[in-house]
C-alpha cells in the first residue's frame, strides 16, 4: 500500500506534506510533487495536511494509474523534504479541471 499525489497538485504544490514524512519520500517536479510508492511506509500523516487535497490513498477507486505516474517521475526528480513557497497560482488555480494539459515533466529543486 502507497499514498499517492493527484493531478490537483498540478500548480499548487504547497509542499506542507513534505514536512510530516517520516520517510522522506516525496519527490519534486517542476509544478508538482509525487510518493515514490515504494518507499511510502502508508502512515497517512500527509494526507491531511494538503490545502488542495491532492493526496490520496492506492485504495481509492483509479489510483492504479497514479501509482505508476507517481512512481515513474519520482525515480527521476530530486526528493524534498523541506517546505517552501506554493507556486504564486496555488490559490487560482487549486481545484481546477483539466490540470495535466499543464503537467510539467522538468524537474524541480528538491531540497
Ligand atoms: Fe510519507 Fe506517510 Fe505520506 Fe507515505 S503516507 S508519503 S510515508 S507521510
Ligand atoms: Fe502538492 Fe498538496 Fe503536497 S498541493 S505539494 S501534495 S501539500
């Protein structure tokens, strides 16, 4: 079992979830973070903690194909474990349809 991040995380990215993990595991893209769904010891302490309600657990009905995304882009973008700044559209653009026509693959900082 993992927790996974969902496409409302897409320009938002708080980053307050990064701060309660006890393992470490999230990693940041450019405009969104994602669980490696390995190294997710399924505690649920982020879940809550996301203003955008992006997180959400593997047992939730479709959460088969955001495990993979998940999975797939935290082996290749750094990992983060410190808060900083959401983007400047978080509050614009939190709950939004339609977010992955702006899904950046690029990388972002970690830290
Ligand atoms: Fe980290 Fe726990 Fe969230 Fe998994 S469920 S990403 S271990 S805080
Ligand atoms: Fe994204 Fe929510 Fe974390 S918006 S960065 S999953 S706090």
């Amino acid at each position: 079992m993992t927790y996974v991040v969902k496409d409302n995380c897409i320009a938002c990215k708080y980053t307050d979830c990064v701060e309660v993990c006890p393992v470490d595991c999230f990693y940041e893209g450019e405009n969104m973070l994602v669980i490696h769904p390995d190294e997710c010891i399924d505690c649920g302490v982020c879940e809550p903690e996301c203003p955008a309600d992006a997180i959400r657990p593997d047992t939730d009905p479709g959460a088969e194909e955001w495990v993979e995304f998940n999975r797939k882009y935290s082996e290749i973008w750094p990992v983060i474990v410190t808060k900083k700044d959401q983007l400047p559209s978080a509050a614009e653009m939190d709950g939004k349809p339609g977010k992955m026509e702006i899904f950046s693959e690029a990388p972002g900082e970690g830290g």
